[in-house]
C-alpha cells in the first residue's frame, strides 16, 4: 500500500512488483494482495489493455484521520469497538485538570 | 401467578437497585465487585422482566415459563387445544408483550455485537495499512497523528494503539503507566463487559438509568484497569498521563459538536483514587457483594424453569 501511495499515478501489478524488487516475490503474489485490497475497497482499478492499473482509494491521511475519528470516539455514536485510556475534555473543564496537573508536579 | 409476582419484582428491585448503584460513591473503592454487581443487575433485570410477562401469559399451562412456552409452540403449531382454559385479553396482550422484549433484547444484543466485530474488523484492516512498529514502544501500533491518543483494539489478538501525539505528550514513565493500562482492559477483555450496556443502551435510548449505567460501568472499567495498572507503574505517573491527556483538549474534530467530552469529574474521580487510595472496601463486604451478584444471576432463570 505504502508504495502505491508513494506514486503519483495508477500503477500496474508489474511496476509494483518491481518497486518492491527486494522483497522478491512472486508475481503472482502481489497480483493476489493487489486483487484483496481491491475487494476490500482500499485500491481502484482499471482496464490498461491487458493489465490492471491499480490507484488508492483513499489517501494515506484520509485512513489515518478514520482511524483517529474511531480512536478518539467523535463518531458519536459511543460503540464499545474499542477501550481507550482518557478522552480530553474541552473548554473549562480542560483548565481545572491543568491545574490538577501542575499541583500534582509542583509536589 | 406467584412466579410471575416473583419475577415482576425482581425485575423491578435490579432497576431499584441499579438506579441507586449508579449513584453510589462505594463503588470507586472496589471497582472490580461493582462490575460483577452491575453485571448481575442487568442480566437479571432482563430475564425476570421479560419472564414476568411470560409467566403470567403462559400460566395456563401450569409449567413454568421455559416449559410453557415450548407447550405454547407445539400447541400452535398443532391448532391450539393444548390450554386446559382459554387464553383471555391481557394474557395475550403479556404473552405479545414478552415475547417482543425478549427478542428485541436478543436482537439488539447480536446486532451490537456483530457490529462491533465489523468495526473492530475494519479498524484492524486499516491500522495494517498505516500503522507503524517503533522501537522505542515495541509490541505497540503508532500511527501518525498529532492528536493524543491510546487504545486497544480488543479480540483474540488484542492490539494496542498510540498516536504519535501521545508520544509527544507524555514522558517514558507516563507512557509506561498508560501502556499497563491498556494491558489490563486486554487481560480483563473490559470490553466484553462493555458490549451489553452499549447494546441496552442503543435499545433504550431515553432510559435515563441505562445511561447512567453505561457511563457508571464505562468509568468502572477504567478503574478497574487503574487498579491493575498500579501494580506495575507508579500510580502518580499514571494520574500525571491521565491528567495530560484530558488537558491535551484542543482536537480537531471535524464534526465540532458531535465530540462528547467526558466531564473532567471522571478524570478527576480516577486522578483523586490514583493519588490517595481510599480504603479498600472490606473483604467480608467485598464477598457478600459478589455472593449477592451469583445469586442474582441464578434467581432469574430458576424462576424460569420452576413450574408453578
């Protein structure tokens, strides 16, 4: 994923295996993780004559803020999807624990 | 008719008892009880009041509830001759009544959890696509981003995530703390206990004590993982991590409003049991609690099976 994110146009399952030439894989093995994370919704293709040509669905920081939208719970809809350790607080709230804070490290 | 009398109270004492637990103060002493308790509570809440309904609509059948409505399927299925007395308007109306609850519970419940396994599924996917190892915290998934955060993604392989804000944010000792934290939801799987109060909650949305509940159980969860935690790290450093990180604040949210913030009551609860431990609650107390709880959980589907 990282090197079609890296290229500025589609690619096709040749050039990636050549991108990633130290990994010696076979062919047909990246044909196949191309084919799944295309299934998967993570990479568009289209016809190129006889090959695939294979671009991202979605930019690497539109995942990576997904990801954060989940992990901070301002999805809204409060899911039990995951167990997080402290949600920040806004506003007013936030300057009594700052204060906390600092009393705490003054001692 | 006293099956049903029974069960009718029972399920009336659970939300009694869980209003009043929602609100009681003993429960930060002893976090791990009062998760078994609230568990107990809500299992039983569910079972004896969809099972007094049923009593009651299945009572003609002389054969308790679980007994009787296997009677009630076979007598429909073979044209309704086997009630000794006719059926009359409310047992209809009750026997309508419990058969929706219960399965509108059933539903919910698989639903909220087939949704989290999707969710979590989906999350799994894409912290493979962006999340990175780094030597400094191995064993743990960072992703890239400002913001501070750290989770875990609980299953079979839990996973544990921190965001490079938090990195930032927090000191080694801190970091230290919030990762034994973390640890502890995944040993204790806080998750599972979890997942029923999300779903009740998604099926009574208006229900001001299932809120409660949620949010009671939500904040004894982290407690919990507190207490464990503590063992391993110095608990001011996690207090320290736990008060940085509400302090962090100003996220980015896209959606402005939708953001729930946690009040800083609860982060200050955690804070303030972290610095000064109160007294644990009594051991003989902490046992009766928990016999209590097994009780409770038993007392519904015997009343179940009890014939009248």
């Amino acid at each position: 994923m990282d090197v079609i994110w890296a290229q500025s146009s589609a690619v096709t399952a040749r050039e990636v295996g050549r991108l990633i030439a130290e990994r010696d894989l076979a062919p047909t093995t990246v044909m196949t993780v191309l084919d799944r994370l295309t299934r998967k919704g993570f990479l568009k293709r289209t016809r190129d004559g006889r090959a695939w040509r294979y671009e991202p669905a979605e930019s690497r920081d539109g995942y990576v803020a997904e990801l954060m939208l989940e992990a901070l719970d301002l999805t809204g809809d409060r899911s039990a999807a995951l167990t997080r350790f402290a949600q920040a607080v806004s506003g007013p709230e936030a300057e009594i624990l700052r204060r906390a804070l600092t009393e705490l490290e003054d001692e | 008719m006293i099956t049903a009398a029974a069960m009718a109270s029972l399920a009336l004492v659970c939300a009694v008892g869980a209003w009043r637990l929602a609100r009681a103060r003993w429960t930060y002493r002893a976090p791990h009880v009062a998760i078994v308790l609230w568990q107990a509570l809500g299992v039983t809440w569910g079972l004896a009041g969809t099972g007094a309904l049923l009593a009651y609509a299945l009572e003609p059948y002389g054969r308790g509830v679980l007994y009787g409505l296997h009677a009630f399927a076979v007598s429909a299925v073979e044209g309704g001759y086997g009630t000794p007395e006719p059926y009359d308007l409310p047992r209809i109306f009750a026997l309508i009544a419990g058969l929706t609850t219960l399965s509108v519970l059933v539903v919910v419940l698989l639903t909220a959890g087939a949704q989290t396994l999707r969710a979590r599924r989906r999350h799994r996917t894409l912290l493979a696509l962006v999340a990175r190892e780094d030597p400094e915290v191995p064993g743990v998934r960072v992703v890239d981003h400002p913001a501070a955060a750290a989770y875990c993604v609980p299953g079979l392989r839990s996973q544990v995530v921190v965001s490079k804000g938090t990195l930032q944010l927090l000191s080694s000792a801190e970091l230290t703390a919030v990762l034994a934290h973390e640890a502890a939801h995944v040993r204790e799987r806080h998750d599972l206990v979890l997942l029923p109060f999300a779903a009740l909650r998604r099926a009574l949305p208006w229900s001001r004590t299932v809120e409660d509940a949620q949010r009671e159980v939500g904040l004894l969860v982290e407690m919990a993982a507190d207490d464990v935690a503590r063992r391993y790290c110095s608990p001011r450093r996690l207090a320290t991590a736990l008060l940085r990180f509400g302090a962090a604040g100003a996220i980015p949210t896209p959606h402005g409003a939708l953001g729930a913030a946690t009040p800083a009551s609860a982060v200050m609860a955690r804070v303030e049991r972290l610095i000064t431990p109160g007294p644990l609650l009594p051991g003989p107390v902490r046992y009766g609690i928990v016999a209590f709880s097994l009780t409770l959980t038993a007392s519904a589907p015997l009343l179940w099976v009890m014939p009248h």
